[in-house]
C-alpha cells in the first residue's frame, strides 16, 4: 500500500515532458502548434474576417466562389493531389493570394514551378538565423531562432519568375514571391518560425513581417493540411 501511494504521488508531481512534436494547428498551445498565430491574425488583418477550413481546396471551391482572399497554409509537407494542385492555380489566377510554410511542397508545386528544397546538414542544426531581402524589412543583426529544425531552403528557381523575400545565415533562399495570374503565391521552407515557441521565445517581429506581403483582405486558415501530412 506506501508503494502504491508513493507511486501515485509521484506521478501527481513530476510534470509532464514537452510535446514538440509539429502540429501547427491552431487548437494546440504545443510549442509547435500555432494557436498564438491563429490568435493574433485579427491584429495583422485588421477590420478582416477571419475564417478556418478543414477541407481541401476542391472542396472549398465546390462550396463557394474564393475571391479576393489570403489563404494560409502552415504545415510539415504541403502534398496536393494533382486536382488540389489545379484549384490551387485557379485560385491564384483570379486574384487569391496563398502563403504556405512548409519544409517541402510536393511534386505538383516543385514540378510545375520548377522550384525545388533540400535541407542543409551544416546549419546550427536546431538554430539558424534569417533576414529579409528588402531593406525596409531586414534586421541590422539577423533573426535568430533555436530549438528546431530551420535549415530547409529552395535549392533552385527560375529567377526570371520568383523574387526572392528571405535567406538564412548562409544566404540560401527560404522565402519568395511567385506571381499566378492576378494571384501571388508565397512560399517559405521554415513553418517551425510560424508557432507558439516562437511567438512566445524568439522573433515575432519576423512572423508578423513575413505576413505583411500578404494584402489586407479576408484570412481563410488551412487545418486541413496539417492533418493529411
């Protein structure tokens, strides 16, 4: 009986390890969840609505007309199907904007972008610093964020059609622009930067920067992604 006892206050009062694992949701207030991000939209969209969806772009579309919107997508691997891959373009041309964070953005986008990523094994492993290309927007000393993967970037482009947003610390690219018809696609290889942790911990000056490409307009938030990956 004072074993058991024991054993039971012990597990009462040794706390609960960390999850980090990557959910980027914003329902978990993990370190690597976006709940902080979900919450604080209204403030970098001001005045706008903020909605969230848990379907595909076929199915969104099939619902109603998209126009005029921001679409954010903040996952571990970005994998449409080829007909997602093709509303995609759709909502591009007709004058959606698409920001996606993710650490690889599957072969219909890589494919028909000829963009590619790879992961460089000579970072800081779990820290890396990043800056903006616009001098208007970059820091005088580098963002620096730890405690995680950050060392995805694009290996290559067509530098007649992307501008180039954002490098790491060894000047690789992990953030650009691409212009879709009436659309712009933004794409950044780093979605860990997108959490709670680094809200809370390291730049959030950099977050709500990255967001500022995106016009002020309507804000359709993507759970559907994070769950399929």
């Amino acid at each position: 009986t004072v074993i058991f006892v024991v054993m039971v206050l012990i597990k009462l009062f040794t706390p609960e390890p960390t999850d980090w694992s990557p959910s980027y949701s914003k329902n978990d207030k993990i370190p690597y969840g976006s709940f902080l991000l979900y919450e604080i939209l209204p403030d970098l969209f001001t005045g706008r609505n903020i909605e969230t969806t848990n379907l595909p772009f076929y199915n969104i579309t099939r619902e109603r007309r998209i126009e005029n919107k921001n679409v954010i997508i903040i996952c571990n691997g970005f994998e449409p199907d080829e007909l997602d891959a093709k509303v995609l373009w759709d909502l591009l041309r007709k004058g959606n904007d698409i920001f996606i964070a993710a650490n690889s953005f599957g072969k219909h986008i890589t494919d028909s972008l000829k963009i590619f990523t790879n992961y460089s094994f000579f970072g800081g492993f779990d820290s890396a610093e990043v800056n903006f290309a616009n001098p208007k927007l970059s820091a005088e000393n580098n963002y620096r964020f730890v405690q995680g993967n950050y060392n995805n970037y694009f290996t290559s482009f067509d530098t007649s059609k992307v501008i180039v947003l954002g490098t790491n610390q060894d000047n690789h690219v992990n953030y650009v622009q691409i212009k879709v018809g009436n659309g712009n696609l933004f794409l950044h290889t780093v979605p860990n930067i997108f959490t709670n942790y680094n809200i809370l911990k390291s730049e959030r000056d950099y977050i709500s920067k990255s967001l500022s490409y995106l016009s002020i307009k309507d804000v359709i938030w993507d759970e559907y992604y994070k769950e399929v990956n």
